[in-house]
C-alpha cells in the first residue's frame, strides 16, 4: 500500500472532520474534491475528472463510488476498504448509482452535506445529483468543511512542504545557469522540472509559467518557447512538489544590464513583500495582508500595475491548478494562523512600458513571523 502518512495521522484527520460533522449536524458527507479524498484517506489519482464520490458517514465509516479503472487505484494508494464501483455504459447516469449507494447505507431521510466547490464536481454532474438528492433528504452546501481543516497542517505535512520548498530552490539553481543571452526557455524548463524529478518530486498540479521579453508579463503559462536576448525579462513562477505537497516560488529574473524600470520595480516588489511578511502574524487576516501590499504599492505609484490578490494557501493540490483557498484579497476576514503554509506573490506589470517585476516565496506561519521555505535571498538576479 503506498500510503504517504502513518496510519494515526489518517485516523487523527478523520476524526477532526467527524466533529465538524457533527457541529454541522451531518448524518453524512458527499466528498467530491480530490484533495479531500487525498487529505482523509490518502486516495491519489486523476479519476476524478469522471464522477467519483466518497461518502463519508458520521460515525466515520468510509464508501468511495468510482469507476473500474480506479478500484486497483484506490486499493493500493488510500485506506478505503469500502469500494463500489458504478458501470461505463450508454445512458449511464452515476448519480443514480450514489442515491442507490446512499439508500443502502440507511441514509433516506438523513442530512447530507455535499461538497460543490470543486473540480472533481462539474455542472453537469452536479445537476444529476441534485435531480436524484431533491426527495431523498436534506442536502446542505458542505463545500469549504475539509477545506477549511486542510489549511491547518500537521506537522507531517508541514515535513513534506519543506521538502517541497527545497525542491523549488534546486529548480531555481538549475535554472539560473542557463538564463543568459541566447538561452533556450524550453533548456531552462527542462532543467527546473528535472531537478524536481531528480530530487523524488511529483508533477505539479498546473503547469510551471515560464516567458521572456514581453511575454515576462504574464502570469499563465502559455504554449510556445523563446530564446534570451542579451538585455532580457525572463518571469519564473513554479513550485518542487513532494507526495503532491507544493512549494510555490516566483522570480523575475534580468540578463545584461538592469534598467532604470526594472530597478524601481524590484525595489517596490521587495519592499511589499517584507511588508507582507511582518503582516502574516496571528492576530491579522488574510484581507490584512493584501492590504500591506496594496499600501506599498501604493507608496510607489503602482496601483494600476498590481494585481488585485497577493498569494493564497498552499498544500496537496491536484490538476488544475496548485491554488488553495483562502487567498490574500482585499476585505478577506480568514485570521492568519500558525501551521499554514501560504505562497506570497508580488506582481508588477507596467504594460505601459512593457517591465515586468516579481518576487514571491512560500512561507510556514508561526505564533510570531513567519518563516520562509526558501534557502534563496531576496535579491534582484541580474545574469
């Protein structure tokens, strides 16, 4: 079984959903995020773009509703003893199949919580869910409930986040000797995600963002490599992932000579994040902390070149994308806590003279300051 935590830590996370459960007072729990199948049983795989579901009842007995070819998947990655399996058929509809399931376990009637806000839950679905669920019981919204409880990590997890950040820097290092005029993006890529690889790191759940010159404004990946100039842009955002652990890191970094521009820029991008980092403390919120971004850039005239959220959670995230909740956005009321490990970015892009700046690393709260994953200063890196 490749499970990547102990047994105890599984047993701890189930019982910390139980008492939301009850708090919530949820007869039972329809999951349909990967994460939070990952989170509570250690269930690892990319199935979950067709309909899957784990019910999780309140005594904390566990049923995971898949398709065949991920019954092998769910018995050898996760603690799920319980797996029923819908069929790949003409007409087939998965959500009748869950009501069946749901009948079984003694649940007509009961309060179920369903979790919405996800991927692993597209429209569609959704829809045929609610058509089934509407006479069998009371359905409550339980999206953010595992959410919420992944935020916090334990300190198993946070091993694994500070592994990942150590993959981010030998990214970071292997990278940097190929950026130089006439380097090769697609060398420089290869180079970070290898390092990763070396390094026993995973995929992460969304393409690394990789663009030079004027494509060093954004903040997407986008299909399609260049090769430096001798004075050149070159954005980096990517993120080392361990047992899908991710460590977010974000660079701007200059080739040749460094521009009058590019200089007040990375001075404004510095000074917003150390201005951030004194406000990711107990006693502030997430809104408090993209509200000392917002000043700084403020102070330097950069408004109209910021972007209007400076970070978010981090942690085991899977496709589409390594962006957790909560994030740092204007009037967030989300307190700062320790044992979260939150991803800083500070975005400048001056289309009116086509400067790119940023600088962003992951950092573990604390009862006080919080501390960075990365070994890497925040210095401006000219090569």
């Amino acid at each position: 079984m490749a499970l990547h935590f102990e047994r105890s830590e599984f047993d701890a996370r189930r019982d910390r959903l139980m008492i939301e459960m009850a708090e919530k007072k949820l007869d039972a729990i329809l999951l349909f995020a990967q994460e939070s199948m990952y989170w509570l049983t250690g269930y690892d795989t990319f199935g979950f773009c067709f309909f899957q579901c784990l019910v999780v009842k309140a005594d904390g007995s566990m049923v995971l509703l898949t398709r065949s070819a991920d019954l092998r998947q769910a018995r050898q990655t996760s603690i799920i003893d319980n797996i029923v399996l819908w069929t790949d058929r003409d007409g087939a509809n998965p959500a009748v199949d869950l009501r069946n399931l749901l009948n079984e376990l003694d649940l007509l009637g009961a309060r179920i919580g369903v979790e919405y806000d996800t991927h692993g839950l597209t429209a569609f679905n959704g829809r045929r869910l609610d058509e089934q669920l509407q006479t069998f019981g009371q359905i409550a919204d339980a999206s953010g409930i595992v959410g919420r409880l992944r935020l916090f990590k334990s300190p198993a997890e946070i091993a694994k986040a500070e592994k990942a950040a150590n993959l981010s820097d030998d990214a970071l290092d292997a990278a940097l000797p190929l950026i130089k005029q006439g380097g090769d993006e697609a060398l420089i890529l290869a180079a970070m995600q290898g390092a990763i690889f070396a390094g026993g790191g995973d995929y992460p759940a969304n393409e690394f963002i990789i663009g030079s010159g004027v494509d060093a404004l954004l903040c997407r990946y986008k299909a399609g490599r260049r090769k430096l100039t001798k004075n050149d842009q070159l954005t980096l955002e990517w993120a080392g992932v361990f047992n899908h652990y991710h460590a977010p890191m974000m660079r701007t970094v200059l080739t040749g000579k460094v521009s009058k521009r590019h200089q007040e820029l990375f001075d404004a991008a510095r000074a917003a994040l150390l201005a951030v980092e004194k406000a990711m403390t107990p006693g502030n919120s997430f809104g408090d902390v993209f509200d000392a971004h917002a000043r700084t850039m403020e102070a330097h005239g950069l408004t109209k070149h910021r972007l209007n959220a400076c970070g978010y959670s981090v942690g085991a995230r899977f496709t589409p994308s390594w962006m957790d909740m909560p994030m740092f956005y204007q009037g967030n009321p989300e307190p700062i806590a320790p044992n979260m490990t939150l991803f800083a970015h500070m975005i400048i892009m001056d289309s009116d003279t086509e400067t790119a700046m940023t600088l962003g690393r992951t950092y573990l709260t604390t009862e006080s300051q919080p501390k960075p994953l990365s070994r890497h200063d925040l210095d401006l890196i000219v090569q």
